[in-house]
C-alpha cells in the first residue's frame, strides 16, 4: 500500500513538471538521483 502512494507522488511530481515544462528525462534523472542520496535516519538494528 505504502508503494502505491510514493509511486503517485512520484507521478504527480513527473505531471506537474512536465506540465511546467521541464524535460520528462532529465526530471526522471533528478528523481532517481534524489532517491539514490536517502539516508536512513535510524540505526540498524542489532
């Protein structure tokens, strides 16, 4: 369920920056490359 709802904030975050202009590709790199830098806040568990 948590999966459905990050992939249509990702979809509605690609419509709108299409919509506004923005290359399909280069927004797609961006993304991935946001993804990519997450970081887990807490500590793993032992």
């Amino acid at each position: 369920m948590r999966t459905r709802i990050v992939r249509q904030v990702c979809r509605d975050a690609l419509e709108d920056a299409v919509l506004m202009g923005c290359d399909e590709q280069q927004f797609l790199m961006v993304l991935a490359d946001l993804v990519a830098q997450l970081k887990n806040p807490y500590p793993p568990r032992e």
